[in-house]
C-alpha cells in the first residue's frame, strides 16, 4: 500500500471516528429522537378530518382521537389517556398527569378541556355556547353534571371505585370489574354490558341501541356507538381497540393480541 493510499484511508476512519463522536457526545439529541419516535406510537388519530388534528405526547401517554369535525389541539403531558371524539368544532384538550380524560363532542361552540391530576374526566359537549372546563385534582369529573348511578359494595366489592357510569340511561348499565381495571360508561341509549378483567380499561359513550363490551387484559378498548343494531367488541391483550359504531346492521368484533385496533 502507497503513503497516498494510506493517507486517503487515514482521513476516511478520522471522518468516521469524529462523526461518531459528535454523535455521542450529544445524548440529547439521541433522547429527543427515540421520544419523538415513542410518542409517535403512542398516538392514534382517525376520521374524515383527522388531517386537522394536533397531537402532541410526552412523558408515555396515551391518546386516541376521532375527528369528524373541526380543528383539534390535544396535549398529553405525563402517563394519562387523552380519549376524543368530535362531530363538532373547535376542540382543545390537554391533560396532565395520570388521568384518563374523555371527551365526546357534538357542540359547534369552542370546547376547551383542561385537566391536572390522576381522576378520570369525562365531558359530553353540545349545543353552540363555547365550554371551557379547568380541573385541578385526583377525583373524577362528569360534565354537564348528571345523575351518577351508586353500586352497592357488597355487590362490586373494591371493584366499584373503578367504575363511572353516567348519562341519561345510566341505571341501565351493568359493569363488572375485576382484577383492578377501569370501566367509564356514558348511556344515552340502550343497554350497556361492560366486563374488565385485568388491568385494562373500557371507555364507552352510547348513544344507541345494545353494546356489550369486553376487554381482557392491559389494553384500553374505547366505543362510540351511535347504532341502532346491537354491537359486541371483546377484547384480549394489550393494545388500544377503538371502535367508531353506526347503522342498522350488527357489529361483533373479536380481536386478540397486544397490537392497536380501529374500526372501521
């Protein structure tokens, strides 16, 4: 090998070695890059205008948004779940902390949503009036105030502090947890079976005929229902199920598995 020969490799490894380097020296960027691309998976958007929704995550929460209506800002900061489906206009929701905030609107007025703590906030907005809800805790929020249906301990056991149930239908709702999950249930339409075993958790807002949700182990299985035929979703793993339901015709959906799911 020639010194020319050996001087051109020489500066190649010297290129190399310095990129690698600079490359090391600078964690920052490293950790900014795989949390971008973590908060990327941890977000799932859907709808005819999901193209006008702003997600942003940090801290490995969750997020789940429908959109359907008008400009979405959704910030998660922290381990809590950001659950959305708008049919109306202007939405903003962030949420910061552990808590589980869902949000289903319906209302041509500005809603903005604000939550701190580790609570489950839920809000069903309508009407043209622009909504602005601030909550500061770890108790759980139901806007517009309804009726909340009690459950007796000897019946549910320490299972019933995970269980809201909500809505103009809620005393037809039968909820069973057990294994220390979640179920939120806002009826405004006809029965509603929900079973949580493990630590998963079901979100359903129903506003249509019968739903029967199960959800088995760690995953997050949210249902908006506007069918008038009867609708099944089970459950098992660890991903996040989302099912948007219409028509007359019945749905039953079956999914196992620890990947996301989204129907349609």
């Amino acid at each position: 090998m020639n010194n020319v020969t050996k001087k051109v490799l020489g500066g190649i490894a010297a290129i190399v070695l310095a990129s690698f380097i600079a490359s090391c020296s600078n964690p920052a960027a490293a950790a900014t890059s795989a949390r971008s691309a973590d908060a990327t998976t941890n977000v799932v958007v859907t709808g005819t205008n999901a193209a006008a929704v702003a997600p942003v995550v940090s801290g490995g929460g969750l997020m789940n948004i429908e959109n359907n209506g008008g400009f979405v800002a959704a910030t998660q900061t922290g381990l809590g779940t950001i659950n959305i489906v708008n049919n109306g206009g202007i939405l903003t929701a962030t949420n910061t902390g552990t808590g589980i905030m869902t949000i289903n609107s319906d209302a041509t007025g500005a809603v903005t949503v604000t939550n701190t703590g580790s609570g489950r906030v839920t809000v069903n907005a309508t009407g043209a009036a622009a909504i602005a809800i601030v909550h500061t805790g770890d108790e759980d929020f139901v806007y517009p105030a309804v009726p909340v249906v009690s459950f007796s301990v000897s019946s549910l056991g320490a299972a019933v502090s995970h269980i809201v149930v909500s809505g103009t239908t809620a005393a037809d709702v039968a909820p069973v947890v057990t294994g220390g999950g979640y179920i939120n249930v806002t009826n405004n339409g006809a029965h509603v079976a929900a079973t949580q075993t493990g630590l998963g958790t079901i979100n359903v807002v129903n506003n249509g005929g019968i739903l029967a949700a199960t959800n088995n182990g760690t995953g997050i299985m949210t249902i908006h229902s506007n069918a008038t035929g009867a609708v099944a979703v089970t459950n098992t793993g660890s991903g996040k199920v989302t099912v948007n339901a219409t028509g007359a015709a019945a749905i039953a959906i079956v999914h196992s598995g620890n990947d996301d799911f989204v129907y349609p």
